[in-house]
C-alpha cells in the first residue's frame, strides 16, 4: 500500500516490489545502443533523398530523426523500440503511459542532457543510484522506467 505522502503513489513500491526496478538503468542503457543503431540506419536511408547532401549536417539531421523517433514511439506505446526489446517502458508517477505531451517533454529532456556532458553524467549518475532508476529529466517530469508488466 503506497504511503500517504508517497509522489510516485501509483508506482509500485522499489522498498516491496523490486523487481520493477531490476537492472532498468543497465536496460535503458542496452535499449540506447539498439534506438542509435535505428536512428543510424533511419539516417542512411534517408541520405539519398537529399542527393547526399545531408552529409554535411549528419549531426543535426541525427539529431531531428532522433527527437521525432523517440517522440513519436514514446508517445505511442510510452518505451523506444530499445526499450520494448529490453522489456522497459516509462510510466509517470501515477502509474500511467506517457502521453504525447509528457513524451515531448521527456524527449526534449533527454536531448538537453545528452548536449550537456556533465548534466548527462549526472543523469547516469542518478539511474545507477536512486531507487526507482531514475534520470534527471524523469525526477523533473515525475517518471520512470520500469520492467514491463501486465500487473500495472
């Protein structure tokens, strides 16, 4: 039973039921190399559509792919492909899937960090040690990833 003054209330407890939070940071993290190499290829495949010009800005057209890619399967099923295949998703601290909104937001949260080394650091250091495995922009927006299960 979540305690009163509980934010996170509609999640379960990491203190009575851990293994909703078992090795999510070292998941998010394997899920990431699998969304990159996606993101990767969805980038080749568009090169040609621009006579191979947006080799010159790799970077940025990585980077709106990116955000687009992780917006739009955030906000459809709240997990990356990454994460579906490492059996995580996202849940805010009621315990619902993220919607477009909170997705956008998260995204955008993600992609500030990632631009900044030591906020990302930082993050990393928050998903190794915080109980729920949680990032900076999760403790921000009030989300988490968690194992998937049908129980929530």
């Amino acid at each position: 039973m979540p305690q009163e003054n509980d934010p996170y209330w509609g999640l379960p407890d990491p203190q009575i039921k851990p293994e909703f939070y078992a090795s999510t940071a070292t998941k998010r993290l394997l899920a990431w190399f699998i969304d990159f190499a996606a993101i990767s290829a969805i980038c080749v495949v568009i090169l040609p559509f621009t006579a191979f010009l947006a080799l010159f800005i790799f970077p940025v057209l990585y980077l709106v792919v990116g955000f687009f890619y992780r917006v739009i399967t955030i906000s459809n099923g709240s997990a990356t492909p990454g994460m579906r295949f490492m059996a995580i998703e996202l849940r805010t601290r009621e315990g619902a899937r993220l919607d477009r909104t909170l997705a956008l937001l998260h995204t955008l949260g993600y992609t500030l960090s990632t631009s900044m080394v030591l906020v990302q650091l930082a993050s990393m250091a928050l998903m190794a040690t915080t109980p729920r495995g949680q990032g900076l922009s999760d403790l921000i927006l009030g989300t988490t990833a968690i194992n998937r299960s049908n129980h929530l």
